[in-house]
C-alpha cells in the first residue's frame, strides 16, 4: 500500500477523523478520548456491517488485529489498514515486527508504548482529540504530537555542540558543517544512545540531528528531557540524511524534488519498512552510476563535503 488514506468512522454519538501517510502509526490520547471506542466502532463495523449503526468511511478496507490468533487474522489481511487496541501485547513483540516488516498494509497502533522493535516517524505519532460537540454528537481527530519539533529551522549559530544519530557518513558530514560554525561533532552511534548523550549535556546549547523517519521510540524519552527548567538542547530531525542530501539538490535531477514532495505516493509499504530506507534507497539508485557521487552509508564521498554542496546543505537545513 502507498499513498495517503482519510478514515472516517461515525455514529449517533461520535465521528473520529484520521488521516495516514505512512505504513506505521502510533496512536495516543488522554483517558476518555475515544481511543477504545474507535477501535470498537470499528470492530462491531467489521462484524455487523452498517446493522451495527456505523459507517466507516475510507478508500481501504478497516481491520482490527488482536487475540491470540493474530497472526491467523493478518496473514489473510492484504492492502488494509489495521488497528491494533491498546492492551494487545503481541505488538511490542519482535514476531510482530517480522510479520510486519513486508505487508502490504497500513497500520495504526493504539498504545502508550514506546515501541522500539518498529521504525516509526517521530511525525507518525498522533494524538486523538475532541474537536467539537453538537447535536449530542462528539467530534474526534487525530493530530501529529510533535508537529511544531519536527517542523522547526535550524539556528547554527547560536549551537556550541552537534549530536549525531549515526558515526558514519551523518558523523562526517555534520563534522564538516560544524567546522564552518566552529562547533564540535559528537556520534552517538546509534538513535537509542542519544538519550545516554545527551543527558549531561542538557543544559548546553547541543543540536541533536536525527533520522525522523525511524526516531518514534525515542522521541517521548528525548522530549521529557526537553521539558526540564535546565534543557537547553534542540533538535532537528529531517526525514534521514539521504533526504536530506535529496532535498538539497545536489544531483540536479528534477524528479527527485517532485518525489520529495509527496513521498507517500511513491513508498511502498511491502518494500520499505521505513520512510528512511525508501531515501536511501532512492539516493543509492540514482548515484550509482556516478562514481564521484555513488552514495555509500559507511564513508561519504568527497563530493558531498565539497564547499559548495555543505552550502546547499546548510541553507536546507536553515
């Protein structure tokens, strides 16, 4: 599946909206919003039909996953959208992971779990809210968590530290980019270090870069910290580097750009687990008959880091 999808679900008392782009989401929300009772009206939907007194409006056909047949119920489910109720363990398990990893479905996971086996987008984390109530009717929607992070410009001259996600071709790149501001790169080697990191450099002026695309599980981790009187750490957290180096336009092919644009109707989800594999996977076919450019995860070519290109890469990012 590919593409993005509006879910409606109604009846006498409540219509939930949901809009998904991405193969992985995590939905949340305080006690009471609703979250359990979407999962029902979807279920008695599946069940009963219209004669449950709801309708569900979608392009794709909605399931729910739980029980301990799971695994039963989702090898006979194809180009759905899945939900999965809070409370079903089976979720945060690596089977779970694997049955996953080349489905052709979407899915949307009700929990209050970080769930480190999956590689969700830090913007793939909603949160349902009450809208309005009329006609004895609420109305619900679901909206990104950290919209206002993961949309924020970078500041590279107020930075004194850079934490990188990775300590390969992300390390040296923002090496280079912290050269030019006269700032130190530091890897954490890996997205689940970062909260290890950073934690006694809170109170320093850190930008921690990352991959958003895959960042989910350790976003909530990271921004409890940032709520603390003495954080003083940033982040930014584009798609992947590979989006990033895309984004830039350092190959200078059109279509790339248009790619970029709308992501969701080119990934898809049976290929690639993450949005952060499809950029790489892109930059690495598109570079791959160019030896000066040909991208390579584990050491970047000197093309990348040329005066220039940072340039580009920098004005990106600002």
């Amino acid at each position: 599946m590919k593409g993005k999808h509006k879910i409606e679900v109604r009846s006498g008392r409540a219509v939930f909206t949901i809009e998904l782009e991405r193969n992985i989401t995590i939905l949340r929300g305080d006690s009471a919003t609703g979250k359990t009772t979407l999962v029902e009206m979807l279920q008695a939907y599946e069940t009963y039909g219209r004669q449950s007194g709801v309708t569900v409006s979608c392009d794709k056909p909605c399931r729910v996953l739980s029980g301990v047949n799971w695994e039963l119920q989702l090898n006979a489910t194809h180009d759905s959208i899945v939900f999965v109720d809070e409370g079903s363990t089976f979720v945060s398990s690596l089977d779970f992971a694997r049955a996953i990893q080349h489905s052709d479905n979407y899915y949307v996971l009700v929990t209050r779990e970080d769930l480190s086996t999956l590689p969700y987008s830090v913007n793939a984390i909603l949160e349902l809210k009450k809208t309005t109530s009329r006609f004895k009717r609420t109305y619900n929607k679901a909206y990104p968590v950290y919209d206002s992070l993961t949309a924020s410009n970078v500041q590279l001259e107020g930075v004194e530290k850079l934490l990188t996600e990775d300590a390969n071709s992300g390390y040296q790149l923002f090496t280079k980019v912290g050269e030019k501001y006269g700032i130190v790169c530091i890897p954490a080697a890996g997205k689940d270090n970062i909260k290890q990191k950073i934690f006694p450099m809170k109170s320093e002026k850190v930008l921690i870069i990352a991959d958003g695309a895959a960042f989910g599980p350790q976003m909530n981790d990271i921004y409890r910290l940032m709520q603390e009187d003495s954080a003083k750490f940033s982040l930014y957290l584009p798609e992947s580097l590979e989006w990033l180096l895309l984004k830039a336009d350092l190959l200078g092919q059109p279509d790339v750009l248009e790619i970029l644009k709308h992501p969701a109707d080119f990934i898809e989800s049976s290929e690639f687990f993450s949005w952060e594999r499809f950029f790489t996977n892109l930059l690495e076919q598109r570079t791959k008959g160019i030896p000066y450019m040909r991208y390579d995860k584990a050491k970047l070519p000197e093309f990348y880091l040329q005066e220039e290109n940072l340039e580009r890469i920098i004005v990106e990012m600002e």
